[in-house]
C-alpha cells in the first residue's frame, strides 16, 4: 500500500445485500462454517448414543431409517466442506439449502426416534438460530417457520402411527416457539457481533496503516538510522543508512559485521564504555568512500544500557560542507592579520639573526643560539604561509587530468628536489588510465605533504624501505583512488584518530598542520583523505576521488 491511497482492500469489501447493518461477509462463512461442523458432530454422536445406551433413546422407532438418514446427513455435511471453502454456490443459497437440509434430516430423525419425546427435535434450535447471523430477520423467521411446521408434521404422522402421545404436538409448539424466540434475538446480538467486528477490523486497518505510515518515514528519513539488538543483528534498518553502509539493500536479521566491520566495532567500544560515552572523534567511511560517517548511539532500554541500541549515522562531510564559508571567511581574517601583524616581525628577527651570525668574532655557544633563532623563524614563517594557503582554498578550479601520468610528473619533480633514488619512490597502478577531477594545485600540495611525511616519519631508523604510491579504483564504488604505502614504525591507535587535527605532531619539528591542510584541500575538491595501518607494518594514507561523471551531473 502507498501512502496517501485508500486503506487497505480487505475491509473495504462491500456488504452483501443480504446482510443487514453492514455485517461482515467473512463472519457470516464462519458462522455457516461452524453450522457444518455441527452436521458432522450430530449424527457421530447419535449413532454412539444408539450403540451404547440401553433401553435406546433414538433410532427406536425406525432404525433403518435413523441409519440411512444419520448416514446422508453426515455425507452432506462432509460434502459441503469444499463448497464452503471455496464460497460457492453464494452464501444465500447455500444457507438456504443447508436449513431447509437441516429441518429435512432432524425431522426424519427425531420421526425414527418416537417423536418429540425423544428431544432432537430441540436439535433444530442451533441451526436456525445460526441462520439469523447470515440472513436478514425476515428470512430467518421464515426458517423458523418451516422447522416448526416440520415438526409439528412429524409429530402428526408419529401420532397417527401410534408411536407417541397426542400430548407430545404441546413439545413441538414449545420448541417452535423457541426457534421464533431464538429468532428474533439473535437479530440484535447478531448486529452487535457484526458492529464489533467491524470496529475490530477497522482498528486492524488503522493499526496497519499506521505501521505502513511509521515505515515510510523511517525508511525516507534524511537522516541514516538502524536498530541493532544484543546480538549485533540488524532488526531495522533504513534506505539512506542501507545506502551509506551498503551501497544497497540490507535485510532486517542480518549480522552487522557483514555490512559494516567498523560500525560493528565502534559499537562494542561505545558498549565497553558504559553506554554513557560517545565517539566524538571516532567515525567511518561510506561503502563508496565519499564521505566520512559520525555514528551517535542510543541504548532503547530504558533503564541503564543493553537491549537493543538505535544508531544515528551523520554524515560529517555534509557538515563540512555547511560550515566551509564560515570558515574560510574566518581564516582569511586570521590569515590576513598574522601577515601584517607577525610574518614581518618575525622575518626581521630572522634576519637580524643572520647579520648577526655572520659576525667573525661569535664564539660557538653564540652561533648556536643564533642558528635556533633562524630555525625557529623559519617555523613560524612555515605555519603562516600553511594558513595563507588553505585560507585561499575557496580558488578551486577543477580540472579533468589523468592521474598516473600526472603522478609520473610529480614523483619526477619530488625526486629531484629531495634527492630520492627512483628505488625509493615508485608507482604501481592497477588501472592504467585513471581520469579524476580535482584542482592541480592543490593536488601538487597534498601529494608533496604526504610524500614528504612518508620520507620523514615513514621508514625506521636506519632503513632503507621504500615509498611506494598506487593508484586504482575502490572496489565497491568503482571511484578512482590514490594511496601513499609506507613500511615505518606506523601510528599509534590513540594518535591516528587525531593525526587531521590542526596542530597536532607526534613527530619533531612539525607543525601540525600538513595533514590537516591535506584533508581540507580534499574536501575542498569532493575527494576524502583517510588513514589506516597496513597490513605487516606501516602506514596506508589513502585519497578517494569524486567520480567525475558524477560530479558533474550534481
């Protein structure tokens, strides 16, 4: 069912004609349903009742004709069993003919049994009584009125036989009587069932269209939700959250270290944490490595944690993306007063430095002393013109270039400027024409960051192990990518969640800022910069492209 069309089709089945007050067709079959079960039971029992009692109560009068009719009516019954199920011939004909059967049969055997003493002429009451839920009360007191005149014309021909009292017709007035009493109420009690029905099916619709309404917006939701139970397996799970994990669909039961490993153990640290801690710095990447995912957990047990745990995944690029010209502007004010208000005061100060190391008569502790003044100039002139550079980020002009031949360019400009043997520094490729859309320059400025941390902080002391860049495409989203693989002493699990945070080195004689400038110059560009640890050592630092087919057509 789609949201915004009419209930469901079930209770919105016209009412037959036949029924009065709107009664339910399925209620009326299980009624004519439970009538046949009836016509099966009684003609069992009487024929236990005629084998076990002695003196007999029934079939003493005529027992061929108790048998041959407690034998058809069975056979009737038992046939009625498919008609029933199929609801054919129409449920008024098959009522009728079912009664007038019923008053048929209970009269031949009740005439077999001696006559209204023998009670089962009473037998008639239920069928009847069963015919005022299925038929209008005009024709439920017509059946009452052919049953009583069956019985009364079966008591004539058992007097007239002189099987019986003439006192007995009083006993087929009495149950007459109460088939017309039967009869008419039933007719309220009947309306009532059928109004209650009603309203039952109707809170069932509600109720399902209430569901179907929760599920749409659950699953058209902007934001990226899933329910995981105590067990880790994915019990509800929405299109946006599916995408962002999968790529695809995800099926409610699912184990969620299938979809997303790093989800999985994001969890379990939250869970190890108390259920009172959130990952503030901790996130993931999509299936397509567009963008990088903040989970939030929320335990749904009311009390404390455990239970089932609601997961909100929020997309940090989109963010990124709100708060980028803000930030930029803002940067561009910082920049603009560091250049006027501290890069010329430093640059005299290291200038005055080395006028004055050049002086003859300076002993060696004075000579050191300037050295660190011009080194640490040096610094601060570094984080300046990183600032100035990523405050003119918003200047991005994209352009397609094929990636390994521009690469090839780049590592033979980087060799020669660090003096690196092509052994050391070399690209594999598993594509061999690799078109991306991005800025060049700032490319060129994140490669040459990344190549000259892997030089200085990605290879053990006193070793020889090389640097090597790889180009390819991810396997799931088919998005171009680059990697710089290093064999260094690698990061540590405590500083790899920080390594993009502005001013951060593990290392010394950094500033804190290359990655960082990486990243955002990825951004800037609709790539994602990550970092993982490479398997037997090292470091993995990997850039994932925007599709450019795709960048175009947003």
């Amino acid at each position: 069912m789609k949201i915004g069309e009419p209930p469901l089709a079930q209770p919105q089945a016209e009412p037959s004609p036949a029924l009065p007050w709107g009664s339910s067709e399925e209620l009326a079959w299980r009624v004519l349903a439970l009538v046949n079960l009836f016509r099966l039971l009684i003609p069992l029992l009487l024929m236990v009742l005629y084998w076990t009692l002695n003196p007999r109560l029934v079939g003493q009068a005529s027992a061929q004709l108790f048998f041959f009719t407690s034998i058809a009516y069975f056979l009737f019954a038992a046939l009625s069993i498919p008609t029933l199920r199929r609801r054919w011939p129409d449920r008024l004909v098959q009522t009728a003919f079912n009664v007038s059967i019923d008053v048929l049969a209970i009269s031949l055997l009740t005439y077999s049994s001696g006559g209204m003493n023998s009670g089962l002429g009473a037998l008639l009451v239920l069928p009847i009584g069963a015919a005022s839920f299925v038929v209008g009360q005009r024709l439920a007191l017509l059946f009452a009125a052919v049953a009583a005149l069956a019985l009364l014309l079966q008591q004539a021909f058992t007097t007239l036989a002189a099987r019986s009292d003439p006192a007995d017709f009083a006993s087929a007035g009495i149950v007459g009587a109460l088939m017309f009493i039967v009869t008419l109420g039933v007719g309220p009690l009947a309306r009532s069932l059928r109004e209650s029905e009603e309203r039952v099916r109707q809170r069932e619709v509600d109720v399902a269209n209430l569901a179907e309404l929760n599920q749409f917006i659950v699953q058209h939701l902007r934001e990226s939700i899933l329910v995981v139970d105590d067990h880790d397996m994915i019990r509800l799970i929405n299109e946006s959250a599916a995408s962002m994990l999968n790529g695809s669909e995800v099926a409610a039961g699912t184990p969620l270290g299938e979809v997303s490993p790093r989800l999985l153990y994001l969890l379990d640290t939250w869970r190890r944490h108390s259920y009172d801690w959130q990952l503030s710095s901790l996130s993931l990447l999509t299936s397509d490595g567009s963008s990088l995912v903040q989970p939030h957990f929320v335990s749904l047990r009311s009390s404390g944690g455990g239970g089932p745990t609601l997961i909100f995944l929020e997309d940090t690029t989109l963010i990124a993306e709100r708060v980028q010209q803000s930030k930029l502007a803002a940067l561009g004010r910082l920049s603009a007063s560091i250049a006027h208000e501290i890069r010329n005061p430093v640059g005299a100060m290291s200038h005055a430095a080395q006028l004055l190391a050049e002086a003859p008569q300076l002993t060696a502790q004075e000579r050191r002393l300037t050295d660190i003044i011009t080194k640490n100039g040096e610094r601060i002139s570094l984080i300046i013109n990183n600032v100035l550079q990523l405050s003119r980020r918003d200047s991005t002009r994209q352009e397609r270039i094929e990636l390994n031949g521009w690469l090839e360019d780049f590592i033979g400009e980087f060799r020669q400027t660090s003096q690196v043997d092509a052994s050391k520094l070399y690209i594999t490729t598993s594509a061999p024409e690799l078109e991306v859309r991005i800025d060049p320059s700032h490319l060129h400025q994140l490669m040459w960051n990344l190549c000259e941390n892997a030089l200085k902080y990605g290879r053990k002391f006193d070793s020889n192990d090389a640097i090597e860049i790889r180009t390819g495409r991810m396997p799931t989203s088919e998005r171009p990518m680059l990697e710089v693989l290093d064999r260094g002493p690698g990061i540590t699990a405590t500083d790899a969640e920080r390594i993009f945070e502005p001013f951060f080195t593990a290392g010394k004689g950094g500033t804190g800022l290359g990655l960082f400038i990486a990243r955002e110059l990825a951004q800037c560009n609709r790539a994602v910069l990550i970092y993982e640890p490479r398997s037997g050592g090292g470091s993995i630092f990997r850039l994932v492209f925007a599709d450019p087919q795709r960048w175009e057509t947003q």
